[in-house]
C-alpha cells in the first residue's frame, strides 16, 4: 500500500513538474517571437529610402513644374518612370518662361500632343551620363559631343567657361545650370533654354 502511496505521489509529481516546463517553454517562446518581431519592427523602420525615379525627382522639385505638367499631358510618365536608365536635360520654369508667349499653353492642346512629345522626348537621352562623362566625352572629341535623343535628333554638346552648353537642330543653344540630380533610372541635368527638335 505504501508503494502504491509513493508511485502515486511520484507521477502527480512528474505531472506538475511537466506542465510547468510547457507554461516555462511556451513563455519563452512567445517571449523570443515577441523579441524577433520587435527586432523586425527595427529593421523596417531603420530601413534605406530609396531614390525616386526621374518623374519622381522633378516633381518633388518646384522649378520643374512645367516640365512634370508637360510629361503627364505628352503620356509620356510611365516611359520616364521605366527602368532607364536615361540621362534627361531637363528645362526649369525659367526656361519654359522664355518661349514665345502662348507657346507652352499651345503644346499643352491635345491636337498638338504629338508635337509635345517631339519636344519633351528631344531633351532625354539613353543611358546614364553624368557630368564629369559628358566632360569627357566633349574633350576626347575636339570640344564637340554629339548626342541622338530619344526623339531622333541630334543635340550638340561643348563647354563653355567650364559649363555644358546644348545646341539643337536649329542652332538654339541651351546651358546646364544644375548638373548631377541624381534618380533611381538615371540622371538630371537642370537646362535654362528649351531646345527644339526640327
């Protein structure tokens, strides 16, 4: 009778002493999962901010409102937003101001889209050039770097006092006033003039 007395005691012993290793295992274990989910709450509010893209970059700049109003009449955002990457001589306000009066308003028509995006797609050029490639480019080639659009047409690129000036197909010169902009799909050259395909 007393064995059995013992046994018994032992195996409410046992009992208990397991069920507090499963309440000591499951505290420990929401207490890890608690920790890898705060740890993960970290890593993503610690996480890098990524460049916006071309489109994404002008519009966060005032001095290009124009241009950003003129990229969503021509359609032409999503081919600006792509993959890229594309090197784009981008006309400030300043430079849309200079045009004839009633110029832009007229670009702007939807009977003159096709003309609007001859404009636009004149001052993108495939592929990535920063300023110090552009530099280059114009030094190896006796002062003079020609460059096809993405429109078709040709632009000219030389130096003058040390900064990067457009000749379009019609001889309108255009000068980069703010080099490097960097963008997730490329770069952005700030240009003061509108320059003009043929």
């Amino acid at each position: 009778m007393k064995l059995v007395k013992t046994i018994c005691a032992f195996l409410v012993v046992g009992v208990i002493a397991t069920s507090c290793q499963k309440k000591a295992e499951q505290s420990t274990s929401m207490t890890d999962s608690t920790a890898v989910a705060m740890d993960s709450t970290k890593t993503d509010s610690a996480a890098v901010v990524e460049t916006p893209n071309i489109v994404g970059v002008a519009s966060a700049n005032a001095d290009f409102s124009t241009l950003v109003s003129a990229v969503k009449a021509a359609g032409l955002v999503e081919t600006l937003s792509g993959a890229g990457p594309f090197t784009v001589f981008a006309p400030t306000n300043a430079a849309f101001n200079k045009l004839p009066a009633g110029t832009v308003d007229g670009l702007l028509k939807p009977e003159n889209l096709a003309k609007l995006k001859s404009v636009l797609t004149y001052h993108v050029v495939a592929g990535k050039f920063d300023a110090a490639a552009v530099t280059d480019a114009i030094n190896k080639n006796k002062g003079k770097f020609t460059v096809t659009t993405v429109e078709g047409g040709k632009i000219d690129l030389s130096l003058k006092d040390g900064k990067v000036m457009l000749t379009d197909a019609n001889g309108g010169t255009a000068m980069v006033v703010m080099a490097d902009v960097p963008a997730s799909n490329g770069v952005i050259h700030a240009v003061d003039t509108v320059v003009m395909p043929k």
